[in-house]
C-alpha cells in the first residue's frame, strides 16, 4: 500500500489514542463498546490488518478454548510461544468477543485479580493479555517509521518520543523543518495544549481531543498543511474544551505558528476571546 511519511505519523496518532482509551476504561460497561471500536479500527487500516495477518491472523481453532474461557471462570489464558502466535491469540480473542457477543463476557476476567472490583479485574486483564497485541503493534509501526526515514531528516512522534533518523542512520536531535518552524518548540506547544486540557472531560472527550492535537501537529510539521483540517480539528477543540487554561496553551501555538502558516491568525480570535 502507498503510504507517506504523513499517513504514518497519522495511523500511529490515532492508534495510540485508541489505545490508550481502551487501557485506561475501567467500566465494565464501557469496555465492550471501546474494544468492538478498537477491533474495527485496526481491521480497518491497511499496515496494522496486513500486520496482523501476517502474523497469523483471526485463528478459528482457537474458538472452541475462547469460548470456554468466555463462559467457565476455571479456566484462565495464558500467553506464550512467538511474537506472532501472541499477536494472534490475543486478535483472536478480541474479535471473537465482537462477534459473538452483546456484551462483555464477565467470566473472562475474574481469574485476574482477586480484587472484588471489576475496574481492578480490567486493568489486570489489559496489562497481562490486551497489552501485549498494542505493544507488538506499537513496535511494528515504529520499525517501519525508521525504515521510511532512512534516506532523510525526518521526525516521528511514537508514543510520545520523538525519533529522528538521519541519512546516515545516527539519530540527532530535532531543531528545525524545512518549513521554518522549529519542530523542538511545536513539540512543546503541543504537549502543553495536551497537559493544560480539562481534567474534568470524560475519557472519550480526553481521547478524541489529544487525537485532534495530534493531528494538528502532524499537520503543521509536514511544511505544508491541510488548512481544512487543521481548522475543523481547532472548531472541534473549542467544542470540547473552552476552558480558560486550554485557550492560553491553544493561543501560545497560534502565536508561535502563524508566522509560518497565517491561516492560522483566522482561528486565534476565538481562544484569545476566552481569555479576556
């Protein structure tokens, strides 16, 4: 499949922001409808659904173990073997839970953690089964974000590190584009918009906004933006959080960025609005 350095850096964004959603659920009501979104979306992006393919892929002679783990709390999975059987034991058991069930199958849980509590149960299942699919894929996507920067300067943000390959293949550290914009300072503007959000959003909004603010840096960084996206990711911004902290960060980008592209003098009056 074609894919630019940009389409990367996307897929990597919204990958990490579903992710960490479905690590952070504690809900038990919640958590079936944020893992159905999470299957959907990797079966629905091409280098994450080749990837897991090729390790295997959906395995239906593990349904007949899945479903008993789904209904009798004696029995508990247990992951080993290769990279590539765990990445197919763990897709397997995810999509099968989509498939075949309405909800989340309860049974499957208790046996990871003695806690009463099904936020507990959760979070155990998520870092000894549910972890281990998003760290292999996290590590196949950053693999290929070096590869396709080894002929030029270019930065990748990956679970919050930025990475820098250089054409001879040292790793230096980032200063400035060829667009002009330092990428150093972007960096930090970003992090502070992300840091400055409500504390008090719901962990859907929380997702969704640090996924649009991951947006608008891969936008700006590439040197020559979508001027549409990266508004309408600003319009759902202010929709989310109008907050007065929020609007400081989201005006100290603005200022530091319109020079470069002043389309973005057109969206600063709304959030220096909020602070007056």
């Amino acid at each position: 499949m074609k894919m630019n350095r940009t389409d990367l850096k996307i897929i990597i964004s919204k990958f990490n922001n579903l992710s960490n959603r479905m690590l952070q659920t504690k809900n038990i009501h919640d958590y079936y409808p944020v893992i159905c979104k999470f299957i959907q979306h990797i079966d629905s992006v091409g280098i994450i659904s080749n990837f897991i393919n090729d390790c295997g892929g959906y395995n239906s002679e593990l349904e007949e173990d899945i479903e008993k783990l789904c209904q009798d709390t004696s029995y508990n999975l247990t992951l080993s073997g290769s990279d590539e059987d765990e990445v197919t034991t763990v897709y397997t058991l995810l999509k099968f839970i989509t498939v075949h069930y309405k909800s989340f199958p309860l049974s499957l849980i208790l046996m990871y953690s003695s806690s009463s509590a099904y936020a507990d149960k959760i979070q155990e299942f998520n870092n000894r089964i549910v972890r281990v699919l998003i760290g292999h894929i996290e590590n196949y996507l950053k693999e290929v974000g070096i590869k396709m920067g080894l002929d030029n300067n270019n930065t990748y943000n990956i679970n919050g590190n930025q990475v820098v390959v250089a054409n001879d293949n040292a790793t230096v550290t980032a200063v400035q584009n060829n667009n002009g914009i330092n990428a150093n300072e972007l960096h930090k503007l970003i992090e502070a918009m992300k840091s400055e959000l409500n504390t008090e959003l719901s962990p859907e909004d929380k997702a969704d906004a640090e996924e649009s603010i991951d947006i608008i840096e891969t936008e700006l960084e590439s040197g020559n933006p979508d001027e549409q996206k990266v508004r309408s990711q600003f319009k759902l911004l202010s929709r989310i959080d109008s907050g007065v902290k929020f609007a400081s960060a989201v005006a100290s980008l603005l200022t530091f960025a319109d020079k470069v592209f002043p389309f973005l003098a057109d969206v600063a009056p709304f959030y220096l609005n909020l602070l007056k």
